[in-house]
C-alpha cells in the first residue's frame, strides 16, 4: 500500500530535521525565480493584476494560464536565487541516501543559477531530462513596437523545458550501491527501452488544471515518467520539498511509491490536499513504448501542519 505524507511548513526547516540518508529521490518543480511566489505576486497572481505574472489572453476559446515573466529579475534577484537554492543544495544532499537522484525543474534562462550550487553542494550532474512542450513563453514582438519591427522575435518561443538531473555519489561501484541503498542508477521503461532524457509532453490537461489549480501544475502524463525513473528498483521514499497543488506527489502514489510533500502556501497546500489521491486515479494514456501506469491505488495519507516561517 503506498503512503504519502504532507506537511504544511518550511521545507528547509523540515530538511533540517530529518535524518540523514533517509530519502530515496527528490522531484521538485521549485520557486526558481522566487519573486514570482513572494506574497506580493502571489496576490497579484490571484487578483489577476500584473505584476511579474503574464496573464495570457484567451485563444479559441481557451483561457491560458499565467506565466511568470523571469526577464524582470534584477542582479539582486539572481544573487538571492543563487543563495537560495546553495541552501537547499546542502539540505538536500544531506538527506538523500548515496546514489539517490535529484530531478529538478528549471528554465533556461535561470538554469544555470540552480545548477551551479547544486553542484557545489557535492552533487553529480547526469544530464538533463528535456520536456518538449509548446507554451506561450516568448516569440513576442519588441513590446509598443511591434508593428515598427513586426519580423523581430526578442526571445524564442519556448518549445522545452528542462529538468537538470543530478546525483549524490554512490558508495563504491553503482552495483554496490544498489544492494545496500536501493539507489544508483534509472528504472528502465522495459527490459527493451532504457529511460531517456527526451519526453514529449502536452501542456497540462484542463481536466487536471480542475482539480489542481496550481498556475505551475505539470501533467501526469509526464511526472509519472520522470518519477518511476528516480528509484530503479521500485522501492523508496520519493519527496518534493517544492509541492505546490501535488502533481508528484500524486504520480508517486498512482506508481505505489512512498512520497513526503511539503508546501508553505497555505492555498496551495489546500489544493494539494485534496487533489492528490483524485490526480493519482487521473486516467493517463500511456506513450508508445511506455509502461503502463497503474491508475487505481490503495493508499494511505496523513497531513502535519508545521509551523509556518516566511
């Protein structure tokens, strides 16, 4: 029966205190322009009103949702993302047994500023998992020019989001590793396919976006791949210390992984709590060459409310 536990706190203070190796995995979709989940945009984001938030028009009768415009950082803003994801990479390492993974949602504008301390931490960068999806991030014309310069792009359209895949080392051979801490290496797909490093992927599904709605929610379809991948022999704790409305805590449970998440919004902790087991029974159609996901689980949950530091 696969368990999963949500707190509502401080990840870093949870990290903190949690043992050491005693993580199988970490899958995080993080704050990685911060700005964007201060209290100030949160609010503008909820009221629907500018700031760093970019809310999309409507298009054929779709309404899109927000984008979180990262051009706008400051030196300042860098240098305070830089530190802060120095103090999760050491938090994190910490906790993560020998050979467990760490995948880790980013964009390429600001990848760098989560890889580098990552890898200062003592991590080992394995590559990067690449999403090929269309969203509505750049393409744009030079903004109140844009008849003047109508042939000009500022930036390209996004057609990718990577995922930087990193590694704490193993205790001796990958082999070694395996026996003692159940870590190391990357499920297979199948006996036939290994993991690989390209996924397509469709932007999230509005059915998902009606239980979770979460304007950074990723879709089953793919959490579900990337999250059997992180422990390769089917057996672990997977935890996402960036949780948001649950999408992988909720992929874990509809694998029958173990999964901790942790989420300091209090809104966004409401969502996750009651979307979880409904996105974990989500009906996600398989890739070509893909497994097959369970999509009925047994699961058990429970909920701790820490106490809230900002």
């Amino acid at each position: 029966m696969a368990r999963y536990t949500l707190h509502f706190g401080d990840c870093f203070e949870w990290m903190e205190g949690r043992a050491d190796n005693s993580i199988h995995a970490i899958v995080t979709d993080p704050p990685y322009g911060l700005k964007e989940y201060s209290a100030e945009e949160k609010a503008k984001l909820r009221n629907g009103h500018g700031g760093v938030w970019r809310i999309p028009p409507s298009f054929d009768g779709c309404k899109r949702s927000p984008l979180p415009r990262f051009t706008v950082l400051t030196e300042g803003d860098r240098a305070r993302l830089k530190n802060f994801f120095s103090e999760f990479a050491r938090r994190a390492f910490r906790v993560l047994v020998p050979g467990g993974h760490l995948f880790i949602a980013t964009n390429p504008l600001l990848s760098h500023l989560v890889y580098l301390p990552l890898m200062d931490a003592g991590f080992e960068k394995r590559g990067e998992i690449i999403r090929l999806v269309k969203t509505l991030r750049g393409g744009d014309r030079p903004k109140n020019a844009h008849g003047e310069f109508s042939e000009v792009t500022v930036m390209p359209r996004s057609a990718w989001e990577p995922w930087g895949l990193f590694r704490k080392p193993c205790e001796g051979r990958v082999q070694d590793n395996l026996r003692k801490w159940k870590t190391g290496g990357l499920r297979r797909v199948s006996a036939d396919h290994p993991f690989e490093d390209v996924i397509r992927s469709a932007p999230t599904r509005p059915e998902e976006r009606r239980i979770a709605p979460h304007p950074s929610l990723k879709p089953q379809a793919f959490m579900r791949q990337i999250v059997r991948a992180a422990l390769p022999l089917g057996a672990g704790i997977i935890l996402d210390p960036f949780m948001g409305a649950g999408s992988a805590i909720a992929a874990a449970l509809a694998l029958g992984y173990d999964s901790i998440g942790i989420e300091n919004d209090p809104e966004f902790f409401k969502i996750a709590e009651a979307a979880v087991p409904k996105l974990a029974r989500f009906d996600v159609v398989p890739k070509r060459a893909a497994p097959r996901l369970p999509q009925r689980v047994n699961v058990t949950s429970s909920t701790l409310r820490l106490p809230l530091h900002l």
